[in-house]
C-alpha cells in the first residue's frame, strides 16, 4: 500500500482537524473545548500516523477509540446543550469511525500481504 495515499485516512485528518479548529467559532460549554482539541487533534496524529505507515493495523483500532470518544465526547464533557460543539463532535466523530472502519480490513491485508524478511 502506497503512503500518504489512503482516502480514509485523509477524511479522518480532515475530521479532526475541523473539530479542534470549530472551538473558534462554535459556543463552548463545560469540557467541550478540551475535549474537541483533545479528541480533534489526536485523530488528525492518527490519520497522519496511518497515512505514513500503512498496514498497521493497531493503529485503525486506536483511531477507532478515538473517534468514538469524539462521539461520546458531549455526554461525557456534558456539553449537549451547546448545539453548535455537540453536533461537530457527533457528526465528525461519526464520519471517522464510519471511514475508520471501512480501512480496518484493508489495512490488516496489507498486514497479511507484505511479510518483515529477517
């Protein structure tokens, strides 16, 4: 698999880095602005990590946490009531996993495919 070439990966990037870059102009409520830096800008280290290194499988399943945790992110950092920050975190967290998922069977073949030589 060719590096910085995944789409799913690149849409990932670009989910976390629009959630950490949304503080700015969306209503911050509680820990919403902790946990959409935190969660936004650990997806984009993520996809970045994934776009370099492609096939490492590990690393699907951590992005995967992670953008659940953006999902769950506004029951957790109970900021439900501000609209604009819960719906970033909803629906960019959602987008990641969904794309998360749909790279994990891909990167394992990969895994599969190229063996390490000793």
């Amino acid at each position: 698999m060719t590096k910085w070439y995944r789409w799913q990966d690149w849409v990932t990037v670009a989910a976390g880095l629009f959630t950490a870059v949304a503080v700015l102009w969306t209503r911050q409520e509680n820990m919403s602005m902790t946990l959409m830096l935190a969660f936004g800008g650990l997806l984009v280290v993520s996809g970045l990590v994934n776009l370099a290194m492609p096939g490492t499988p590990a690393m699907e399943y951590v992005q995967a946490v992670l953008a659940a945790g953006l999902v769950l992110s506004p029951w957790l950092g109970t900021y439900t009531g501000a609209t604009g920050a819960a719906l970033t975190s909803w629906i960019a967290g959602g987008v990641a996993l969904v794309v998360t998922a749909a790279a994990i069977k891909p990167s394992t073949d990969v895994r599969h495919t190229y063996r390490v030589s000793h």
